[in-house]
C-alpha cells in the first residue's frame, strides 16, 4: 500500500490516492471524518481550525461500504479557500500578479530553501504546500489503512507525554486509558499532567510564543516477522522513523527504549525470550518497541517523537526580503501555539500506512479474505494460533 497527497493549505481541496489496497476492506466516509475530526482537535490550534470542518469525500475504490481492489481517492475540502481564490487562483490574473505575495522568508520553515530551490522570490510558491494544512489528506490515506488493520486485530492510536516542561511518563500502552486521552483537550492520559499542559500552552499564547512537546504511538496486535532484515530498506524501524519525520515540526523518533539505550548495559537491556501463555514464543520485557532486526517480533511496536515548536510566532523574529534586501520581520500566516495533540493523530495515520504496506507486502493485496486465511496460516505455523 502506498499513498501520494496533493492539494495547497489555501487551494480548492487537498487529495489523497491510496494504491495496493486489497478488496473486501469495510470502509466508510465516516471512517475517514472521525479521525479528520480528531485531527482538528486540540488545546492551541489556531484560528484556521475554526473555519474547516473537515469531511472526506470517497471518489473511487470503495463501493457499497468496502474497497474493490482499484485505488482509493479521497477529497478534503477547504473552506478557507473562498477567502483566497484571487491568491489561489490557477488562471494568470491581470493586474497585480504579486498578489499575496511573501517576500519575508519565515525562519523555521521551508521558505528559504525552497525558494531557493525552486527560483522564485514569493514564499507563497512553497509555503502553501510545505503547510501542515497537507497533514489532512495523510489522515485521510490512514484512516483507509487503519481499516484494513482493524479488520486484521491490530490497533493503531496515540497520546501527549509532554508538552513544553509539562509531562508524565514515559508510559506503556497498557497503562494508557484510551478514552482518557480522547477526552482530554491535550490528548493525555494524565489528568495533572493535561492541566499543566494547558497552562503551558496559555503562557506561550498570552507571550506571542509556540510550544512543542511529545508523543507516542503504538501498534498492538501486530504478527511477527513484519518489515525484513535481508534488505535494510526493508527494516520496519527504518520505514516507520522516515513515515514519522515526514511530518512537519519532528524532529527526533524513537523506538523502544530509544536514546537512554545509550546508558544501559545490554545484560539489562535486551528483552529475554520466554513462552507464552498460548505455547508461542514471546519477550518477557519490550524494551526493544516490538522491534528486532528490522522487523516486529510480535511485541507491542512502541514509538515516540518530539515536535518542534511551530515556527510562525505572533512576535516574528528577524528575517531578509527576498525583494528589497532589507532587514524585515518575518511574515505572519494563522498559526496554532501547540499542535502537538494533532501531531500525534497524523502519526497514527503514517503509522498505519507503513505497518499496512509491511502486511501486503508479506501476505498479499489481493483481498481482505485472502489476507485473513495466510495470517491465520502463519500464525499457526509459528505456534501463535
């Protein structure tokens, strides 16, 4: 399973086209709008939030609630493009062609660079696309994976352990309330921990400032042996980190135990083989993140990333005009102060797209049946059934 995504933060509507999609998968547009719905939500979203309400649209590969085996495309509309089609507008327009024009490149952002690469002197040109705006036709693409995961008994979801120098944790899955996180605003399970959150993020607002923080996902109920260790372009981990640094603002990803592996002594780290209650063999501990050799061993797949602070901030820092040469203020787009509870819904979409993949590329993508019967087969042959 692959996706590509099209579509600007101010354009028409953002796009998202699913291939490999095995058929038989049950699927529906409300699928899709509960996590776009999820998304939208959280304590520091900015202003734009409170114009979309985003809704997914089915054009092809889904018929009378389940895919057929074509590619799936979905549409996400914006609202917000009513107030930008001269901006927007695809038609040369007459008169001034510079209309809502960036000259002012935003530090922390692709601006610069991409202005560079491209050769154009209106940030626009880049910013629209490079716009976390794009994350909503990821969440789209994932919510048609997380179908086929939910249909295979693997579950996909995410929480906040720190937002600024507010946190709790590090936390297992198992010790995470689900319906804990999806109540709180900051989308953590801690009730302390959540308010201190939202104290951090109302003192970076009221300082003209962003905040960022960290999340984790996790992936239980996921077969062994999924990813590959004869290729290393294979290897799950490696798949998963480059799925999750995709996003905008992340700028670390751990699995497992991650960085304070370092500090451990392996005698205290590895995680020691044991059998199951089933008769399978399984860890006794996870500190590897259900991850060994480049492929899931059957362990709950543990995962972590830090998000940077957005860089758009209501006090701009200093920057150059592209045009004029002069020191200027760096331009200001609507932005959030934290969107780190969101980043953690667009993480389980990429999630779920890479661990999707990882079960067609092993089982097939033919059809949801087909699917169930070779899982059902491996699992009996390695003494999980």
């Amino acid at each position: 399973m692959e996706y590509r995504t099209a579509g600007e933060s101010h354009g028409r509507a953002l796009v998202a086209i699913v291939s490999g999609v095995p058929a038989g998968v049950p699927l529906s547009a409300s699928d899709v709008d509960a996590d776009l719905g999820r998304r939208q939500k959280g304590y520091g979203r900015g202003g734009r939030m409170g114009i979309e309400a985003d809704h997914g649209v089915l054009l092809s590969g889904v018929r009378h609630g389940a895919t057929i085996g074509s590619p799936v495309a979905i549409t996400v509309g914006n609202r917000d493009w009513d107030n930008w089609t001269d901006v927007m507008a695809s038609a040369a327009l007459p008169g001034d062609v510079a209309a809502g024009a960036v000259t002012a490149p935003r530090p922390g952002h692709a601006d610069l660079a991409g202005c560079q690469r491209i050769g154009s002197a209106d940030a626009r040109d880049v910013l629209e696309r490079a716009s976390a705006r794009e994350t909503a036709a990821r969440v789209a693409a994932g919510a048609v994976a997380k179908a086929l995961l939910r249909a295979l008994g693997v579950q996909v979801f995410s929480w906040v352990e720190r937002i600024g120098t507010a946190a709790c944790g590090p936390l297992t899955s198992s010790e995470v309330d689900r319906d804990a996180v999806e109540a709180s605003e900051v989308r953590c399970p801690d009730a302390a921990a959540a308010a201190a959150m939202r104290a951090a993020i109302d003192e970076s607002r009221a300082a003209g400032d962003s905040i960022g923080g960290v999340f984790a996902v996790a992936v239980t109920g996921a077969l062994p042996g999924l990813g590959g260790y004869a290729e290393r372009r294979d290897a799950l981990d490696a798949r998963l980190a480059a799925a999750l640094m995709s996003i905008p603002a992340i700028k670390g990803v751990e699995v497992g135990d991650g960085f304070a592996v370092a500090a451990v002594p392996g005698s205290l780290l590895h995680d020691p083989i044991v059998r199951g209650e089933g008769g399978g063999l399984r860890r006794a501990t996870n500190h590897a993140g259900g991850i060994e050799g480049g492929m899931s061993n059957g362990e709950t797949i543990l995962l972590r990333c830090a998000m940077k602070p957005i860089p758009t901030l209501m006090k701009p820092l200093a920057t150059v005009d592209m045009v004029s040469g002069e020191a200027v203020e760096a331009s200001k787009e609507r932005s959030d102060t934290c969107a780190v509870p969101a980043a953690g819904v667009v993480a389980e979409a990429e999630v779920s797209l890479v661990v999707a993949d990882a079960y067609t590329r092993m089982l097939g993508d033919t059809c949801l049946d087909d699917l169930l019967a070779r899982a059902a087969l491996y699992r009996a042959r390695i003494g999980e059934a």
